[in-house]
C-alpha cells in the first residue's frame, strides 16, 4: 500500500486533468485481488468526476451520474 505521501501527490497531480469529467465505464482487470470488485462497482463509480477525499488508508472520487454520462462495461 502507498504512503499518503505519495496518494496526496498523486491525487493533486491527477485533480486537474479528472475532475469534472465523465468516466463511462468501469472494468474491473486484476482477478487475484483479496477482495474482488462488487458486481455494482461500475454502478457506484460511473459519472461525472467531484472533488476527492481522504480516508486514510482508502482514498475516495465522488462521481455524480449524468445524462448520457453511464454506460457501464465488465469484462
């Protein structure tokens, strides 16, 4: 797991070029995770991008679903 450090950097150099955009969809790719993707984490995830928040060892985007902003696709 990365430091906060480095998520902190991570975030505010990613801020600027995310926020307010439109993420369509989610696929989920890495299989061996501990605990697998929820099948409604592409539901959850998908839409406008809002600002970000720290919760410690999780960071979290908040996304509000748009028109024509959703369309989710799984692998």
């Amino acid at each position: 797991m990365p430091e906060l450090p480095e998520v902190e950097a991570l975030a505010m150099a990613l801020r600027p070029w995310l926020e307010g955009r439109c993420l369509r969809s989610f696929e989920p790719r890495r299989a061996g995770l501990r605990r697998p993707f929820p099948p409604e984490a592409a539901a959850i995830v998908v839409g406008r991008l809002g600002g970000g928040s720290n919760g410690g060892p999780s960071s979290c985007s908040s996304t509000s679903a748009g028109p024509g902003c959703c369309s989710c696709t799984w692998a």
